[in-house]
C-alpha cells in the first residue's frame, strides 16, 4: 500500500505546479496500524526497563515511527530516538537517564 500511494502521489505531483500529499488506506488499515503500533511501543518500552538496555525496533516509515515517538512520549520512564539511514531507520527505546 505504501509503495502504491508513493507512486500515485507522484503522478499526482508531476502533473501540478502545488505538492498534493496522498494518504491510501483500504478497510480502515492505517486505523488498525497505528493500534498495532501503539502496542508494540508499549511492550518494547516495558521490555526495555525489564532488561534496562535499549531496544531496537524494525526498520520502519517516517510516520509509523512518529507513531511510537508519539506513543512513548508521556512515559518519562523512556527514551525514544531515530537510528540509521532511509529506508533502514528504526526506532530505539531506552531507559531514561
């Protein structure tokens, strides 16, 4: 899905003098995603205070990781960055310091 929405937003882009952002979801996908997310998020701060270490999730897009800094932001137990380069980037959670 990501793949069609990136090719379509460039079709789009490259018929128009404005940038047209475009967002695809089928059946609510996005919706279940961001929950998926905000879980995993959750059970990967936890298991990083467990073994006080920092984990590090799957590569993923710039707005499923938005959604995990988002998630962990109000837990001041951890810490959340950004590692590696696109497309290989992933979030790490931390125990804070």
């Amino acid at each position: 899905m990501n793949a069609l929405q990136y090719l379509t937003q460039v079709a789009i882009n490259k018929e128009t003098d404005q940038f047209v952002s475009v967002m695809l979801d089928a059946e609510g996908y996005r919706e279940r995603r961001q929950e998926t997310l905000k879980q995993l998020a959750e059970r990967k701060a936890m298991q990083a205070l467990k073994q006080n270490r920092q984990v590090k999730l799957e590569p993923m897009p710039s707005y499923e990781r938005k959604v995990i800094h988002a998630a962990l932001q109000p837990n001041r137990k951890v810490e959340t960055d950004s590692a590696g380069k696109e497309p290989n980037r992933s979030v790490v959670i931390r125990p804070a310091e």
